[in-house]
C-alpha cells in the first residue's frame, strides 16, 4: 500500500506564493471589469458613497477568494492523486477522415 501524502495545513497552502499571487491577478482583472460594470457610472460621476466603496472592496474580494479555492482544491487533488489528466489523443469520427 502507498502511503497517503502527508496533507498540508490549509492556512499554508492558502498562503502559498503562486496561490496568493494568481488570486491577486485573477482579482484585478476580474475585480476591475465587475466594479466597471456594476458601479462604473457612480465612480465617473463622483456619486459613490462609503457603502459603495464597500462593495467594490467586496467586488474584488469575490475574485480573489474562488481562484484561492480553486487552486487549493487542484493542489489537493493532485496530491491525493485524484487529478486525472486529460486523454493525449481523441478519436476521430469516420465522416471527418479519421478511422474508426
């Protein structure tokens, strides 16, 4: 029997550097188009008020914690060996020219 890999704490793998820092692109890209879209027209008004400063925070927020999770879940599945990676080769169908 192969023993199990030795899990690591999730605080460490939240705080890994390659984790932290794809969920900080993902959130300043993905945070800037939400915050254009759902608050764009207050902030080039001058009109946001403190609450809404609020949401914006929270709008980058939502990015930065689901690519966090996300890499953290990959990285356990792939210690667990539970990632399976993709077929190299796909059948082709008969009608493309492929053989069958």
């Amino acid at each position: 029997m192969n023993p199990q890999p030795e899990a690591e704490p999730l605080f460490r793998l939240v705080t890994r550097r390659t984790v932290v820092r794809r969920a900080l692109i993902m959130a300043l890209i993905v945070g800037h188009v939400l915050a254009a879209i759902n608050h764009g027209d207050r902030i080039l008004s001058g009109t946001m008020s403190p609450g809404d400063w609020g949401k914006v925070l929270l709008t980058f927020l939502v990015p930065y914690t689901v690519s966090t999770i996300s890499s953290v879940l990959a990285i356990s599945e792939q210690r667990h060996g539970l990632h399976k990676p993709a077929p190299q080769k796909y059948a082709t169908c008969p009608a493309e020219g492929g053989q069958s």
